[in-house]
C-alpha cells in the first residue's frame, strides 16, 4: 500500500531527449518530458502530454537520474544538464526535489514552464533550479484565457516571486507570437510589461498553428 502511495506521487515521463543543444538551457542537455498540465493551449506543441499517453513510464528519482547520468560528461564540459518540461513540471516539486539531491550541485537543472502552478510550488523549486525558461503566452488575461482557458493572475504572481528572489536574471521569458489570439503589438505591450517589471531576457517566436 505505502509503495502504491509512493508510485503514485511519481510523475509520467513521457519522453527523455537526449544531447540537446542550447534549445533547452546552456550546454549540452536532456530533455525529460513530464506529463500532464493545467492548460489547454490551443497549438499546445506537445499534445501527448494532456491526453493519455501511449506509452509512459514512471521512473522512480534513483533510476531517471542513472538513466541520465550516462551523459554526465556531456553536461559538465559545456555547462549543461537535465532540463525538465511538459506538460507542467512546476507540479512535481518533490521529484525535482529529490533528483537535485541525486545529481549533486553540478549538474545545470533548468525548468521549462508556463508557471502555471501553486506560489508553494514554484518557492519549492526555486530552491533547486538553475535556470527558468518561461513560456508566458500573453500578459493580457483576456488573450490569456481565450488561448490557454486559463488564468494567468497565478503566473503574475509566480514572476514577482522569482523577481523577490533576485533570480530575474535566470529567467529566459518566451513571448510568442500566436496567430489569431495575440498581435505585434500585443507582443510589444507583454514585453514592456514584463521589462517593467525587471526581466532581460527574451526569446520572441512564432507558433506554427499546423502543429495542431
Ligand atoms: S502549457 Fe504547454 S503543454 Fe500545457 S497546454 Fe500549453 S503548450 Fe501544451
């Protein structure tokens, strides 16, 4: 009962990506894809992640981090390391938690995020992570929820916290442009917004709708 309750808190994974370039965070890195999220975007680029996977595995903290590990050579020459995304990953704390205490301080752990996820969770991971990578959608509530059907007043809050705790600089924000929700200028206003705020870093690109 009690290994029952334990595999339960283990996330899905999805998908683990291995000898990534830069797209992920600094280095070399892999990719470990968790499964589920909040959201419902409507170009969502990894759909297998909200509906039920065909294939998934729970991987138990000890085993994902020896699975990894193989490429340990990798990440230490060039500053890399694992990168978690999803899905959501800012739900699984815990697990985050824990593999920073098998991989050591070394290793670069960053998040790929929409933080869409509880202020506990995100103070939780911030103590962990190296690097955010932040894909905000638009800072307009309106175009927000017609996109995602969420609401992006927790990711507000979730941004000022990262910014309380002086890790504005690890933060990469994507401002995607997303045809039919948001325009240039839409874009234009996110970005004042959050440079208003006190974030430097930005990567602006464009959703492929066809990916839906
Ligand atoms: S936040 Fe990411 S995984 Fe979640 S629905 Fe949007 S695009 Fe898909």
């Amino acid at each position: 009962m009690a290994e029952n309750g334990r595999i339960e808190m283990l996330p899905r994974v999805v998908g683990i990506a291995r000898h990534r370039l830069v797209t992920d965070g600094e280095g070399v890195s892999t990719l470990v894809v968790l499964h589920g999220c909040p959201l419902r975007c409507r170009y969502c680029l990894n759909p297998h992640t909200l509906a039920e996977p065909e294939r998934w595995r729970r991987w138990r903290c000890e085993d994902l981090y020896e699975e990894v590990k193989k490429d340990e050579l990798y990440f230490l020459a060039t500053g890399g390391g694992v990168t978690f995304g999803g899905g959501e990953p800012a739900l699984h704390p815990g697990f985050i938690e824990h593999f920073r205490a098998c991989c050591g301080k070394e290793w670069l752990l960053t998040l790929e995020t929409s933080l869409q996820a509880p202020l506990e969770s995100v103070a939780r991971l911030e103590a962990v992570v190296d690097r955010f990578i932040v894909d905000i959608k638009d800072m307009n509530p309106e175009i927000y929820r017609r996109y995602t059907g969420g609401d992006n007043a927790i990711v507000a809050e979730n941004l000022h916290f990262l910014l309380e705790r002086g890790r504005g600089k690890d933060v990469l924000v994507r401002l995607p442009l997303i045809p039919g929700y948001n325009t240039e200028d839409d874009r234009r206003e996110s970005r004042w917004q959050l440079e208003a705020m006190g974030f430097e870093h930005f990567d602006l690109f464009t959703y492929k709708t066809e990916t839906r």
